[in-house]
C-alpha cells in the first residue's frame, strides 16, 4: 500500500504551459501522452526542475530564462514561470511536520529564483535533504529518462555511481562528507593564513618595541625642545620688537631731512632747466646760421662748375657738326661703286637663264626613258620572285606533310600507352575510394562528440572566468574603498585626537582659566559647583558660530559656578598661586537679559534679520540665565549692511553682530575685517560642536571598514576556489580543444584525400575517352598527309622551269636601265652648276643693295645730328648767362649769414658760463642726499631684518609647535630661563640628541600596543581552528567508513535484485553486477560499476557488447532492481521503452503493472502497449501553436 506519492503537480509559465496546469496523480500507472512536439516532455522537465535540476542543457535549452514562456504572435511573454509538486504526507515518511508536503520552485526574467516548502522561503539544499534517501531528487532515480538509460549504458562505469548510491542510501553521508570536506579545506585554508598573521605579527614585536622605546626618547626630548626654545623666540621676539620701534623713529626723521632737501633741489633743477633750454635754443639757432652760410658756398661751387660743363658741351657739338660734313662726302664716292656692280651681275644672270633652259630640256626626254625602262625591270624581276616564291612554298609543304605523319604514329603509340596507364589508375583509385568513405564515416562521427564536449567545457570555464572577473573586480573595488576609509578613519582619528588634546590642556583660554579647571579635574572636592567655562557649557550651529563668538568676545572663558561660595574659593586660589585673574558667573547672582517683546517683535520686521543671539545657542536649562546674560540682548543680522541700518533705526541702542563677524556696539563703534593671514584662533566654541561629530563619524567609518573587510574576505576566498576550479577547467578545456583540433584536420585531411580522389577518377576518365578518340584522327590524318605529300612533289618541278625563264628576262632589262641612268646624271651635272652660279650672281645684288640702303640712312643721320648741334651750342650759351647772374646773389647771402651768426656765438658763451655755477649747487645737494638715502637704506635693511626675526620667530612657533605668538608668551610665563646663551647650546644638544635617534614612528608605542594584542588574539584564534581541523578530519573517517559499510551491505542486494528482474524481463538468463576495483582493490565509493548480463541462449558478456534493444532492458532492468531495494514513492518514465520492441513493451508493461501496487508510476509514452496498461491518461495538446494544453482521461481495464 502506498502511503507517500506523488499528489499533485501545478505549472504556470514554464515552457509551453503558459496557464496554469494542473495534474492530478493517482495510485496505480498515469500516462501522458501526445504528439511530437507538443509539449509532454516538458512535464518532466518541469518535475526535474522543481525538484533542483541546475543544468539548462539537462532541460533542453541554453539558459535558464529558456524555461520561461517566451510568447507568441497572440500571446505575450510572462515575467516568470512557476511549479509546485504536492506530495500526501500522512505517515511522515518525510521528516516535516505536515500532512501535504507542497515544493515550489520560482525564476523570474531578471534572472532570480525562489525556493519554497509549504509557501515558506527555503534554500536548494533544504529541498534536497528533504527528499534525501528517498530516491526524489534531480540525480535520483524516480526520475528515469532516456539520460539515465544513458548513464547506465555509458562506456564510464564511474558515471553509473549516482544511482547506486543513492539507491544505498549513503547520498545524505556524502552531502554531509562533501560539507564537512569543504569546510576543513576552508579551515586549513584560513589556519595557513591566520598562521602567516602570527608568523608575521611575531616578527613585528621586536623591532616595535625598539621603535616604541626610541618614541618615548624622542617625545620626551621633544617636549624639552619645545619649552625651551618657545621661551628663547618668545624673548628674542620681545627684543626685536623694541628694536624695530627705536629704528622706525629714526628712519621717520631721515626721511624728514631728505624732503627737505628734495625741494631745494627741485627748485634748483627748475631754473636750471630754463637756462638750459635758452642755451639749446641759441645752439640751433648757431647751427642754423652755419647751415645758411654753407649753403650759400655750396651753391656758389655748384653754379661755377656747372658753368664750366655747359663750355665744355659747346666745345664738344662744334667738333661733332665738323665730323659729320667729311663722313657725308665719302658715303657719297662708296653709292656710286655699288651702283654699277648691280649693272654687270644682271647682265650674266640673264644668259644664265638660256642655258638652263636648254638643259632642262635634254633632262626631260633622259627622264622619260628611263621611267618606262625601270617599269619593265620591275615586272620582270617580280614575275622571277613570284616563281621563287612558290618553289619554296612547295618545297616546305612536302616536308610539313611528311613531318606530319611521322609525328602522327608517335602520338598513337603515345596515347596507347597512357590509355593502358589511365585504366590500372582507375582500378586502383576505385578500390582507395571505398575504403575511404568509410574512414570519413568514422572520423567525422568521432569529430562531433569532440566538439559537442569541448563547446560544453569552454562554456562553462568561461561563465567561470566571467564569474572570476567579477569577484576580483569586486575585490578591486572593496580594496580601494577600504584603503580610502582607512586613510578616513586615520585621518578623523587624528583630527578627533588633537581636538580632544586642545580640549584637555584648555588650548585658547587664560592661564588663569586653565589653572581652575586643571584644578576642578585634579581636586573634585574644590571643583563641587564650578561647571567649567561657557565654550565649555554651550552648543552653537555651525552657520552662527563666528557670530556668537564675535559677540561674547572673551566671555567665552567666563567661568559657571554655582554660588558666590566656589566663586570666592576660586579667585582665593589664584591669587594664591599668582596665576592671574579670571571672570566667574555664579547662577544664584547672574540674571538673563533680553529685549523686550515689542522691541523684538519689531526688529523681526527688519532686512536681514536672524534673531537675539542667545537663541542661537542651546545648554542645559539651568545655563540658559547665562546665555541670557551674555547675548539676550545682542541681535544676529545677515550682513553688515542691515546691521547698520537697524543701528541707525535704534540709535545704537543695542549690540549687534553679523554672521561674517562683524559688531556693532552701543557707543557707536563698529570692529570688522578679517583675521590676519594664518592666524589661529581659539576654536573653543567649535570644538564643543566638532568633538561629537567627528567620534560619529569615525564609528561609521570603521563599522563600514569592517563589513568591507569581511566581504573582501568572502570574495577573496571565493575568488580562490573559483581559480582553482578553473585551472582544473582550462586543462581539460585545452585537452579537449587539442583532441577535437586534430579530429577536425583529421577529417579535413580525410575529406580532401577522398575529394582529390574523385577529382583524379574524373579527370582520368575524361583523359581515357581523350586517347581513343585521338588514336582514330591520327590514323585518318596519316593517309592524307602521304597524298598531300605526291602532289607537292610534282609542282615543286614545273615552278623550277618558271623560275629559269623569268630571270633572264630580268637581267636584259637591267643592262638596258644602267645606260639610260649614266645620260640622265650627266645632264643634272649641268644643270646644277648653271644654278649654283646663277643664285650666286642673285644673292650678289641683294648684298650690294642692302649696304646702299645702310648708306642712305646714314647720310640722313648725318644732317640731322648737324642740326642738333647747332641748337645745343645756342641753348648751352643762354644757360651760362643764367648761372653766372645766379652765383652773384649767392655771394651777397653768404657774407650777410656770416655776421648773424657771430653775435649769437657772443649770447651762448654767456649762458654756458651761468649753468656752469648752478651744476655745481645741483653736485653739492645730491651729495648731501645720497648720505641721506645711505642711512635710510641702512635703517630699512635693520627694520627688515627685524622684522625677518620676528616673523621666522612667528613661523617657527607656528610651523613646529602651532602656537601663536600671544600664545607663546604665556606659555613662557611658566618657563624659567636664566642663562639664554646655555638655553641655545641646550637646544642644541637636544637637536643633536634627537638627530642621532634617526628617523622616529611617534606611533610606534600605540602600534606596539595594539600588535602585541593582536598578536596574542590570533594565537589564540590559530589553536582554536587547529581544534577544529582535528574535530572535522574525525567527522570526515566517520562518515567514511559508514558510508562504505552502508554502499557495500546495499550492493549486494542490488546484485541479487538485479538477477531476479532481469529474469523475470528476459524470461531467462542471468545477470550480475560488480565493483571495479582494480588491482590494490581501490575504495568501494570511488571504483566504478561493471555490468555482466547473459541473456537466454548467449553467453555471459558485458552489457556494453548486447543489441540495443537488449542494452535498454538491461538498463531498466537494474533501474528497477534498485527500486524493488528501495521503493521510491513515485516513479516517472520519459520514453524509457523507445528502444523497445513491441513484445518487450508488452512484457515491460505487464511488469510495471505487477509493482505498481507499491510504487506510483507516471510515464511520458507514445507506445500503446504501455498505454493499454494505463489506469489514467493525459493527453498533451497544442491547439494553439506554442501553447499546451492537457485533457485527461480515466480508463477502464
């Protein structure tokens, strides 16, 4: 009877059910049927994926968003998908405390999932330990596809473990083996590295302590420096400062006497000035005069040379006419000559011209005959050539046709012999060719299952290495963070540390205030009732803290107490002690003071207006009198300006103060401006505000630094494993990438080779039909030629006689041209020596005609260069005349230039005896000056020097010790210095000593401190995972050796089992099972499994050598072996029986039926012997392409 099964199974979403399904199962067998294609399948893939299947490939897709429905034309696609298996409860097989037992399983498109028992969130692994033992499970075997049948029938016994284990029941010890394997992995893993922590930490005490102890010198040493040398720069400051004021008296009254004597000499340079530009003017005038003077002089030279010159040109052209007259008379005697030459030359070119004449006549008729005689020399030698001609052309024909045949009869012997060659080649490639295709067969079968293994293994080592790369990027990311907050945190720590040290020493209060509040810590009794100062005792904003602190002024040291009593203790003590005075605010005599309402409500009203500034302050309510007091009646504005304004308003009848610091007090007087460059102020109201804040801050800090410690830890780790799975991955990747690299040459060698093949038989047959076609035109040529060949003989004799007569007619004709040409080139000789002399005799009278016209020209020249000169000498005689009345005026304008300018020569050497005296005052008082300007000079050098002092003293302080000066000096109240030339050689000594520390970590001490507590702390940490590791390597022997007394007690039923079911199968036969163990034995939970089978009539061999339809009996028959040893509470077959044949389906069938009483069975099937066994149906269909839909039936046997 059953008590757990299989209820109910509801789908909404996944794959090809887009609605929501539900079926509903029964005891007994349940059938689901359908088309191909239709969808039945994805019942079970649904089934495997509730209960955890991870792989989307075992769920027939590529990825996990696969399983969602992915939409069609009609319908749109779901966000996500979702299946819940229902399992009855009522016995509590499982170990839950429900009657129905529902898992759900959820994935969303964005890629989350979710996991639920009963609609409560779980994890995975919650799900598997559920149904552990039980044989549910992803890798159980309730669930029997055509995949396990595989991993049965797999060539790796190795693969076949996971059924027989969980079959034995041990599946829960190796979860909680593999657990506790993994946690003492990460146990020796954090054990290295918190040993490393030890290892390194120990090294550090040692050289820490050393570092600690010279921190400690140098502090000390440190701290003697500053007191020291705050008092000798306090003291050299004072000094200096006395100084600078005696020198700025003296440099005011050097500067009073070179004033003085500045204006003499302006007034001085003044008359000097105008003497000076009388005697520049008189200068140009003297230099004008002598420009005047020697311009005339020149121009007098000027006029006599030029008068000169026009006689020298009248000279010149007289010469020149007379030139001219005697060349006109012998140009005259020369044209005369030329004139009878031209008469002779003409008379002989004219009998020249007769002779030619005649000449050309007897060339004319010698011409004529020997054109006609070279017409019948060409005729005659053509017909010669032309017989020439076709001897040879006969002649080369008879021997190309014997040539011809003889080359004939070596090709038929040729291609006889390749034709007897072409067919053994055909035979052999005929036999390679067979062979061949099914070497491909093999190679290209064996190339995929190779590339199908390496495509899987390169996608998931690299969805490891895409994981990888966001672990370490993410580890990236978290370090710098965690070094940026760390520098936060070290710097807050710093900033917290030195607010609280300025806090505790009351840095920016009196001494006197100092010295009642170190007293209130060190004396409780004597600080009963004083509440310390009022920076102390108040909070203000940061928007109003310069406002408030420029309205208490040095109030803000004002000292609570509570009763006049501690007031009077308190001054009693100081005056004791002679630590100056302070003011103190009892809280039973101070009284709050504010405006009056209506004042207030009227200044509300005002521009700029922020309120009284006491309302600005926050303090416990009982010093709120106090705040009161101090700034009831001082009123906040936002600038200067509405400040002003309403001072003017209220005539000054209030205290005001603006937010950049600005006061207004009531007597009128205004303090404004900035504070000085670098100053330092108090920051005492800060503090109180800034002391908080930043401890806030630094508590997140370091609560963010620690979570991002242990996520860097986590992903550290994590990215660790990762690596190491990958390497493992890329060495199988790259095994598996060599293998089906060198199937894929292999085959492509293969494929060439056998296409070469075939390429060769084609090319072969078509050069066999080749051959025998050509043998027969060979042998058809042959004949033709030997006629050919006859014929040619006979017209190679009658062209020999042609050639014979033609040539001597040719030779007569030759004879007879020669005597013609010898005639014809006599009469050219004549010819051309009668034209030779007649050109000559032209080219004669062309010459003799230009050189006439050349004198004709010249003639012509002659006269009018005459004429020119004649004009020349006139115009030369009137420009003398002219130049000579000029030179006269010129000569009176010199002597006049002459006399202006000695009487201004007489004015200038008076002026330049005046400034002669005036440049001598002028020396005297620059002397006197630059003796002035000296002691200025010097007096200004001592003042910067001075003040050079004063301010390194400044900086020095500032620099090293952050002090301000006025600080400083009260702090050297307290420092005694008797002998300032000692204090210098101490601070020398001091400087010395701490050089020759060397360089100092002034942490170190802290750093020791912490170390060694660390140190201690990881020591202890590292015996307590040694503890650990010892406690988890004894769980992982225990659940060892359970396990194999548990695998190897089950297994032995398994055999016996398997024996009984594969006789009842086969209706015979005998079957086994056993441990590959080899050789050493090995260890029953790693060997693999081998199967032995003989079946009815054969003989006992392994299962891998069966058919294969006796392979998948086989493979069923064990399936349910283990199911008869460990019943699983439903059962579901995918096609397990498709290998089957019709009478094995019906014998499987009758077997299925005879267990179903204990086992719920739910079969995926398109057999109808199945089928028919059947008690309820489900029909899967697909009305709508894309869509299931189920129908069900109930059967009746």
């Amino acid at each position: 009877m059953i008590t757990l099964y299989l209820k109910r199974l509801e789908m909404q979403g996944f794959k090809s059910f887009v609605d929501k399904t539900v079926l509903e199962f029964s005891n007994g067998i349940t059938a689901i049927v359908g088309p191909n294609g239709s969808g039945k399948s994805n019942i079970s893939d649904a089934v495997k994926w509730v209960l955890g299947e991870q792989s989307p490939k075992t769920l027939r897709g590529s990825k996990m968003e696969d399983l969602i429905f992915a939409g069609t034309q009609s319908r749109k696609p779901t966000g996500m998908c979702e299946v819940s298996l229902v399992m009855d409860n009522e016995d509590h097989a499982l170990n839950i405390d429900f009657l129905e037992v529902r898992v759900t399983r959820r994935l969303y498109r964005s890629g989350e999932s979710e996991y639920l028992i009963n609609g409560a969130q779980c994890r995975l692994k919650d799900i598997v330990m559920l149904f552990a033992d039980t044989g549910i499970g992803r890798d159980g075997y309730s669930l029997i596809g055509q995949g396990r049948i595989d991993e049965i029938l797999s060539t790796k016994s190795e693969e076949r473990r996971n059924i027989f284990e969980d079959a034995s029941g041990i599946m829960k010890y190796r979860i909680r083996r593999n657990e506790a394997e993994r946690k003492l992995a990460a146990t020796e893993q954090n054990l290295l590295r918190i040993n490393d922590i030890v290892n390194e930490l120990g090294s550090q005490i040692k050289p820490l302590e050393k570092q600690s102890e010279v921190a400690r010198k140098y502090l000390a040493l440190r701290y003697e420096l500053r007191d020291i040398e705050v008092g000798v720069l306090s003291e050299t400051i004072t000094q200096a400062e006395a100084r600078l004021g005696e020198i700025t008296g003296k440099a005011e009254i050097a500067a009073g006497d070179r004033t003085a004597a500045e204006a003499e000499l302006e007034a001085l340079r003044q008359e000097n000035e105008s003497k000076l530009e009388l005697s520049r003017q008189l200068d140009s005038l003297i230099s004008q005069l002598k420009t005047e003077q020697f311009e005339h002089e020149k121009r007098i030279e000027r006029l006599g040379g030029e008068i000169a010159v026009n006689n020298e040109k009248i000279v010149q052209a007289k010469a020149r006419s007379q030139r001219a007259d005697n060349e006109k008379a012998e140009q005259t005697g020369r044209m005369e000559a030329y004139n009878a030459d031209i008469a002779r030359l003409t008379k002989e070119i004219e009998a020249l011209e007769g002779e030619l004449k005649d000449i050309e006549i007897r060339g004319g008729k010698q011409a004529d005959l020997l054109n006609a005689t070279d017409a019948e020399l060409a005729e005659a030698e053509r017909e010669t050539e032309a017989a020439r001609a076709e001897q040879v052309r006969l002649q080369l024909l008879l021997t190309e046709k014997n040539a011809r045949a003889e080359a004939a009869k070596e090709k038929i012997a040729i291609a006889t012999a390749r034709k007897e060659a072409l067919d053994l080649e055909l035979d052999a490639i005929r036999e390679s060719d067979t062979a061949g295709e099914g070497e491909l067969s093999e190679a290209e079968n064996a190339q995929r299952e190779a590339a199908d293994e390496a495509s899987d293994a390169k996608q998931e080592y690299q969805n490891g290495q895409s994981r990888l790369a966001e672990l370490r990027a993410q580890i990236d990311s978290d370090s710098r963070d965690a070094a940026e907050l760390t520098g936060r945190v070290q710097s807050l720590g710093a900033q917290c540390k030195l607010l609280r040290e300025m806090e505790e020493e009351y840095e920016g209060y009196a001494r006197s205030v100092k010295e009642v509040l170190q007293m209130c810590k060190k004396n409780p009794a004597f600080g009963d009732g004083i509440y310390g100062a009022v920076a102390q005792l108040i909070t203000v904003p940061k928007e109003y803290e310069l406002a408030v602190e420029t309205a208490l002024g040095q109030s803000y040291q004002n000292i609570i107490t509570e009763t006049e009593e501690e007031t009077k203790a308190a001054i009693a003590f100081l005056k004791e002690h002679r630590y100056g005075r302070a003011t103190f605010m009892p809280l039973t005599a101070v009284s709050g003071k504010r405006f009056d309402a209506q004042l207030e409500r009227e200044l509300r009203g005002l521009r700029g207006y922020l309120g009284i500034a006491s309302d600005h302050v926050e303090c416990e309510a009982r010093f709120r009198v106090v705040a009161d007091s101090l700034l009831g009646r001082v009123a906040v504005f936002r600038t200067l300006d509405d400040a002003i304004d309403a001072a003017k308003k209220y005539k000054y009848g209030f205290m005001s103060v603006t937010l950049e610091g600005d006061l207004l007090r009531t007597s009128g007087a205004i303090t404004g401006g900035a504070a000085e460059k670098g100053a330092k102020t108090t920051g005492a109201l800060s503090r109180t505000r800034e002391i908080p804040r930043l401890e806030k801050e630094l508590a997140e800090a370091r609560k963010k630094i620690e979570k991002l410690q242990r996520q860097l830890q986590d992903n550290k780790e994590a990215a660790d494993k990762l690596a190491g799975q990958l390497t493992g991955q890329f060495e199988q990747l790259r095994e598996l990438e060599r293998n089906a690299s060198a199937l894929d040459a292999k085959v492509a060698a293969l494929r060439e080779r056998q296409e070469g093949r075939r390429e060769r038989r084609g090319k072969l047959v078509e050069e066999l039909k080749t051959q025998i076609s050509q043998v027969l035109t060979l042998n058809g040529e042959i004949g033709q030629y030997k006629a050919d060949a006859g014929q040619a003989s006979e017209d190679i004799a009658a062209a020999g006689k042609r050639l014979e007569t033609a040539a001597q007619r040719a030779e007569a004709v030759r004879r007879e041209r020669e005597a013609v040409s010898n005639a014809l080139f006599a009469v050219k000789i004549d010819q051309n020596r009668a034209e030779a002399a007649r050109k000559k005799a032209a080219e004669d009278i062309d010459a003799i005609k230009h050189e006439l016209e050349t004198l004709d020209e010249k003639l012509a020249l002659y006269e009018l260069q005459k004429q020119e000169d004649a004009e020349t000498v006139q115009n030369l005689e009137a420009e003398i005349h002219r130049l000579e009345t000029q030179r006269a005026v010129s000569d009176l304008d010199a002597k006049n230039a002459a006399e202006k300018l000695k009487g201004v020569e007489s004015r200038k050497a008076a002026t330049d005896e005046t400034l002669g005296g005036m440049l001598t005052r002028i020396t005297d008082i620059n002397t006197r000056l630059a003796g002035i300007e000296q002691e200025i000079n010097r007096l200004e050098i001592q003042r910067v020097r001075c003040e050079n002092e004063i301010n390194t003293g400044r900086n020095r302080l500032w620099e090293e010790y952050e002090l301000t000066l006025s600080a400083a000096k009260e702090l050297a109240q307290n420092i005694v210095i008797e002998d300032y030339k000692a204090a210098s050689a101490r601070i020398n000594e001091l400087r010395s000593a701490i050089k020759a520390l060397g360089p100092v970590n002034v942490n170190a001490v802290e750093e020791y401190e912490s170390t060694v507590e660390r140190y201690n702390f990881m020591s202890t940490q590292s015996k307590d995972m040694n503890d650990a590791r010892l406690k988890l390597r004894k769980v992982v022997d225990e659940l060892t050796d359970v396990m194999c007394k548990q695998f190897s007690e089950q297994f032995k039923l398994i055999r016996e089992n398997f024996n009984q079911v594969f006789t009842e199968l086969f209706g015979g036969g005998k079957a086994d099972i056993v441990l590959a163990q080899g050789e050493d034995g090995g260890n029953v939970l790693d060997c693999g499994i081998d199967i032995n089978v003989q079946p009815p009539g054969k003989k006992l061999q392994n299962m891998l050598l069966l058919s294969g339809g006796e392979r998948a009996l086989t493979a069923i028959a064990l399936l349910f072996a283990i199911l008869r040893l460990r019943p699983s509470p439903f059962c579901l077959l995918d096609e397990i029986e498709s290998a089957l044949d019709d009478a094995n389906v019906y014998r499987l069938s009758d077997y299925l039926e005879g267990i179903s009483k204990n086992i719920q069975f739910i079969m995926v099937t398109h057999r109808k012997g199945t089928m028919e066994y059947a008690g309820s149906l489900y029909g899967v269909t697909m009305e709508e392409k894309g869509i299931s839909r189920v129908v069900s039936l109930r059967m009746d046997k």
